[in-house]
C-alpha cells in the first residue's frame, strides 16, 4: 500500500493535544532516540508524534482522527522487537501503551488473568507465580510487553510443553483504526462463534488494530522444576537427538542447543564461567512436574535418550543455584553476540524439529560459502532457530551484501524443509520481502485482504506484514 | 450476501461430469434424503448435484468452474452438524469428503499425522493409539469427519485438559474458491509469520476455502484414566462445585455434569442400567497421566473438594468395564433426548466457567416461564452447555414460537454471563440470528470483511457464519 500519508500538521497536533495532556506528548525533538527505532536497529525512522495512551478511550479518539486525516498510527510497546514492526517507517503518531500497565483482575476460579498491553512479561510472571499460578509462554526477553508478545504471537524456550503466547490469550480488548472499541472472546474456554478474530489479532503486529487488554490464560505453577545439561562431541549430534527424544514420547518442557562458541561469548559478557567446558556443543532441557518422582521418571528416561545417542555426560542440575548459572548464560545470549561484533541482523526461522539438524547444518556451509561469522542458538524442541549474521569487519556496504546472500540462502532452505520465515518473532518491515518470496501472491492478497478488511486506509502500522 | 445464485444447468452438469466420473455423481432425484439436511434437521434443502470427490485436483477444477458461474458450493463431511452448515440452503453443488478418507502419513519424529477430511475421528483415535499416541480432542459425535471437526473447531471432554481441535492442527492444504489450493502452516511447532490463516480457517464452517489436507498434532498416549462418578444432591450444588476444582488447581480431564432425567433417557434407550441411582445430579470427572500414583495424587485431592462441597459419595471407576458403562450412558445422551422427544433443537452456548451454575438455574426458570421441557448436559468444565429445548405434545406453530422465545432468553442470558453463542457446533445457519444481535455490526463487518477475502462472490457455503 504506497499511498500519499497525510504530514502531521499543527492543526493535527491541536486536535493530539485535546486528547492527551503535554505531560504524555513528544513532538519533533522532544523524542527520545529509542523511538526512532527497535532493537536490531537495522530500521530507522522518528515518528512525527509519540504519545503515551492511559486507556481506549483516548486511543479510539486518536485513531477516529487519524483515520478521517489519512495518518499512520504506529502501536508501540517496549520497543524489544527485532523485525521493526514498532517503527514508524513512514512517520506519523506513535502510541506508545508504556503507561496502560495495570493489572486488572485476578480471576482465581476461571484461572485467568486481566491485563493492560503494558505490562511487562516479567512483571506478570512474578504477579501470578506469587499467587501459585503461571504463565507459561517464556521468550526470552521478559523486559517485553505483554500487547507485543501477543502482536508477535511470541514463543519462548517451554512452547514444547506448553505451546506460544496464542495459546494463552482467551480475549481482547481491541480499538480498530475507525476508532471503534471491540471485545473479543472473554474468559470463555472454548469459542465456535464466528471466525477467530481472537486469533487473528495475536501475531498480526499491530496491523490490523490496537490492542488495549487482554485476558490470558493461566495454570497452576508446576512444584517442580529440573534442568539437565548434557554435553555432545559436536553440535549435529546434540541436535539430531532431538526428533529422537521427541519420538521418545517424553517430552520435555524446553529442549534448547548451544555451541561452545556462543558459550564463550556469554561468558566474557556476564564475566562469568559457565558450569561445564568438556565440550562443544550441549542440549539444555528442563522438565516440569508437581511432583518430583514424576519428573525423574521422564527425565532418566530422557537422559538415556542422550545416552545412547552419543552424550557424552548427563548433568542434574535440581538445585535453583546451578539451574540459574545455566538459563542465566542461556538468558544473555543475545545481548553476548551482539556485544562480540559491530552489527548483526538475525534469521528466526522455524523447521519441523527433525530438520532442525539439517538446517543448523546448513548455517555452517553458509558461514563458508558467504565468507561471513555466523551464530546461532535457539529452541532445537519446537525447531525454532535464532540464526545471527554478523558484521564484525566488513564495511557497510560489504555487510550489506554479504547479509543478503546469506539470508536469501537461509530462508531458500528452511522453505526447502518445510519452515517458515518467521518462529515467533515476526515479520514486521524487515522479513517482508522473505515471506512474499516463500508464500507467493495468492497468500499474500489473503493477508491483504484481512488487512482491507481492519484498516481499509492502511493506516494503522504501514507497511508491516503484508 | 443475498444474490442471485445461477441455477445449475445441463451445461454445468456436463462440466461436473468431465471432472468426476458418473459412479460418484448424483442429479436430483438421485441424491440420498441425508445430503438435505444435518443432524438436527431444522434446516432443509437438497443440493442440485451431489459428487464424491478424491483429490484437490478435482475440487479445485469444481470450484473455479462454480466461482466462474455464479454456483453455490457446499462442502459436506458425515453431515453430524447441528446448525445447519453442511446444508445447502440456496441449493448448487455439494461436494462430499467422504472418499477422501486416506491416512497420508505418521511421522514419529515430529508427532504429526496427516490425513485426508473425510477421515472419520473414531478411525484416527483408534490409528494412533495403536501407536501409543494421542489425538486428544473428544467430541461426542465419534464418526464425524475430521474435516468436519476442523470446520467448528469441534471440542469435546477433554478439552479442560488439553483444548480444542484449533490447537491440535498443525497445517492445512486447502483450495480457494478461484480454484486456488495453498499450503497452510505445516509440521513447525511455532509460526509467527503473517496472519495465522490457519487458525482463520479452522472453524470457519467450509465459508472460507475447502480443507483437502490436515496435519494434525499427537501427544503420547497416557498411560493411565481413571474416572469418578459423584453423586450431588442438587444438580445446583454439583455444578457450583466447578470453579471450586479449577480454583484448588488440580484440573482434571474432563469435567461433564448429567441429571438424573436425563440419565433416565439414557437408560431407557440404551437398556441398560447407569450405575448409580442414589441422586438426582453428577458429576463425572477423569484424569489421566502416565503413572497411577501421579493421577491419584490429583484425583484425591479433587474428590476431597467434591466431598467439602457436599458431594454424596465418591466413586472411582479405574477398570475399562467401569468407565465404559458409565461413558456409554454420558454418550448416549444427545440420541437418547432426541428419541424421548418428537423434535428439538439446541443451544450450545458457552460461560466462563464459574457462571455455569447461574446459566444451568436459569434453563430451569426458562422451562417454566416458556412452559416448555428442557434437557441439559455438557461440559461443566469448560463452560460449554447443550442444553435442549424439546417439543414432545406441541404443534408445529407453537413449537416454533417457544423455541424463539426460549432460545431468545438463553442466548441473552449467556451474553450477559460474559458467555457466546457457540462453544463448539457452529453457527451455521441455525444461530446466526444470535450471533448477529451478540456481536453487532462492527464485529459482523469484520467477519463479512474476512469472507470477502477469501471468496469475494460469496459462493462458498452462502448463508453461513455471516
């Protein structure tokens, strides 16, 4: 949708400034660098306006007004993407949910959970863990969003056990780009009432309208926790265990891979030794229980599974200190290999898990073939792959390049293998280009048309997703 | 959408026959009364041409052939809908899946099952359990098709526990009205790539492209079931025990809640005696796990809850002879109401789960303020009720005025409970009237937007969903 966007004019900014006192309004200079863009960086552009919403009410009256005046309106939650899904590429209003951080209701005996989109992921895990519930959805950084986690359907290292953010959300507060306000679902268990706008909504960052609460689902907590870290003489056999211990039939909470090289990168950021060293590769997996006898039953036999397939050793760790030396490693992976080298872009793909060794594979040939350091961990248990390409040495215009040859390649083989472009976060304006390549016209206009049918000006989020 | 539909002619049945050989084609009088109704036949109307189809190839041919010509198409599973939707209700080309019953692939690696529509879902559960796995989705109707469950996104029992058939679809094939068949997510356990148009199609009731393929997800099988049978003194008191169990956080399986009388049906048409008499009300619980001391950790814990709530007795069924007698009868409840009455029909309404006692009471001020019999029982533990108005001595004229009034009570009652018109049949056509006054125009334009999509002339199921 290239169309002309109306430029935001003083008028505009009068009709803004009814709306929403000077206290929560940033024009022009006023706005902070951090809304310019997200956090690969690799999309840049300032928003004309940022705004910081308190509810609905002010968010349907600014969205009524930008769509009767042609501006984009960009949602915007912590801004932790990494796809520039939450940035204004062609200007316009930011609304920015960072101040509609209520909890609103605790519901104990439906099990669920009332929230404003900007309460943050860790804030919610402490709130009902305190009360001796959970959420299960756990991607990896809890500084999120609750209203960008369910705009990038985010995933997270249980989604093995316990499935993504999708499978947690029962109902929406939505305000569409008319500036009318629709609940959608509720705290009902089932729903075959119509097409699942509910579903429809969760992942479609922020395209297709503004989330303004959600009410997610909860589970009791789990008594018990263990991880194990077992080490392998070399990455493909780490991974090539994995469809193994799936087709064990028992299946952990979370099976996630890493290599020495990524290790070593967390250790000299957090300045700290990880737990082992004897190797190269490791698969990390945690189970979950109420009790413990239970979790030791699918954890021995899982261990056997890596056994036999060649594991070198199998470490418990069932303490809390020993597992948070580990997932504290894991947890900084991210931030470490961004901080070993001078830019990166990532790849997200997602593979059904018996290839995942195929691909992981692949990405060694590619770091060859491109002449270009390549790193990559991920969640080997669902086939998510968080695959990063880094500049290091290479001039822009080198890195440029050589990021295009290796990322066609990539997503080229993850379609090969029956993956799609995107695990769990999205497609925003960066993987755009990778999705219509992998899915063709006649997917594309399905996209299009949902898109018509929400924002028929396409104004809300522009040039995201489809 | 109300247009004008062509009607087909002589040329147009040439057509169909140059796609699909005589022995699974049927003109008028040749098309079995079954193909003009569904399982609750308050909808009537005979397609103008049946045929049997056996592959994408052909329905795709079928499909742009009708979208060229202005030709309603009807997909058709086993027909065990309630609502209407596999009627065709403005008449065209009814297209069966009924030979399209191959299992295609079970791949171990990634549980994974991928099979053809027209597969029944009694075949699938017995395919894989002979496997040691699992397909838990569990709706009552064992021999509809899979398609068919996909098209309502179909329930169950077991949904407490382990959800609906939405979250169990992993991809889907799946041809367009234009003619078009695209591939929809696949064997990947996370997708955050674009709008989920999987979990837009599923529960779409055959308006927005037709299912050819599914690839289905499996659990391993648990080892062990164990079912309670718990006798209330009052049908109140047993379902206000709910949110009690889901508030102690020890969730069963399922959670089903029966009546005497209509127990009573059940024996009289089964023959055959339940094994309890003492109480007017129950509820029947299962669990399951992989190991018998973990699931009696549960049980007992929720029996005791039962018991402080003022359950009667307790009783636990943990032989397969047990379990079944009780099962058949809560089985045989939607047969067993439709043979003791001479017509009815059904509102599948759903609550959060601590307002079904409210609702279940309110059926009951419902049966005397209408005057009119009502039979309910359903799934306590999700919220999801099927609740029967039943015509037994009246007229047709009377009958019909009763049930609009009956049914414009209920459905209103379950909107102010925060509930929806349909927890897992559908809306059809039967319930769209409801559908409609519930969510209202905004909501609807969405839903007509979403159609519009997928299938501009509206030929696909016209007169369904919206």
């Amino acid at each position: 949708m290239n169309r002309a966007y109306k430029k935001i004019d003083q008028e505009d900014i009068e009709f803004f400034q009814s709306v929403i006192p000077k206290s929560r309004l940033f024009i022009g200079e006023e706005i902070h660098e951090d809304y310019s863009k997200d956090e690969l960086a690799g999309v840049h552009r300032y928003p004309d306006v940022v705004v910081e919403a308190l509810c609905a009410e002010e968010i349907s009256k600014l969205l009524k007004y930008c769509n009767e005046h042609d501006i984009p309106v960009i949602p915007r939650g912590q801004g932790t993407g990494l796809v520039g899904a939450s940035v204004a590429i062609h200007g316009g209003l930011m609304i920015s949910t960072i101040k509609m951080n209520r909890f609103i209701e605790l519901d104990k005996e439906n099990l669920t959970l009332t929230v404003e989109p900007g309460v943050l992921l860790m804030e919610i895990s402490k709130y009902v863990e305190d009360e001796d519930l959970f959420y299960p959805p756990d991607p990896g950084e809890k500084s999120a969003t609750i209203g960008g986690n369910i705009s990038t359907n985010a995933g997270g290292m249980r989604a093995v056990k316990y499935g993504v953010t999708r499978d947690f959300v029962r109902g929406l507060e939505v305000v569409l780009m008319s500036g009318e306000i629709i609940q959608i679902g509720g705290k009902v268990v089932k729903n075959a009432s119509g097409y699942s706008i509910k579903d429809l909504m969760v992942g479609s960052e922020g395209t297709l309208g503004f989330i303004t609460k959600a009410i997610l689902k909860l589970l009791p907590l789990p008594k018990v926790a263990v991880s194990l870290l077992v080490p392998f003489p070399t990455l493909e056999q780490a991974v090539e265990t994995v469809p193994l211990i799936i087709k064990s039939k028992f299946i952990p909470t979370a099976i996630e891979y890493m290599e020495r090289r990524v290790i070593k990168n967390a250790e000299d950021f957090l300045g700290k030794k990880f737990p082992d060293a004897s190797s190269d590769a490791y698969l990390l997996l945690t189970f979950d229980g109420n009790a413990l006898d239970e979790v030791e039953r699918i954890y021995e036999k899982v261990a056997d599974v890596c056994l036999e397939a060649g594991a070198i050793d199998v470490f418990i760790s069932d303490t809390q200190e020993r597992q948070e030396s580990i997932w504290s490693a894991r947890g900084a992976f991210l931030e470490a290999i961004k901080a070993s080298t001078t830019a990166m872009d990532e790849c997200d793909v997602v593979v059904p898990r018996n290839q995942v060794a195929k691909f992981v594979k692949y990405t060694k040939e590619v770091e060859s073939l491109v002449d270009i350091r390549i790193a990559s961990f991920g969640h080997a248990g669902d086939g998510n792959l968080h695959v990063y390409v880094l500049k290091d040495q290479y001039s822009d215009e080198v890195y440029t390049q050589k990021l295009k040859e290796a990322f066609d390649l990539l997503y080229k083989r993850a379609a090969e293998l029956g993956g799609h472009v995107s695990g769990e976060h999205g497609i925003g304006y960066a993987k755009l280009p990778y999705l219509v390549a992998q899915q063709g016209p006649v997917y594309m206009n399905l996209l299009k048309g949902i898109k018509f049918a929400f924002d028929p000006k396409g104004l809300l989020n522009p040039g995201k997703v489809c």
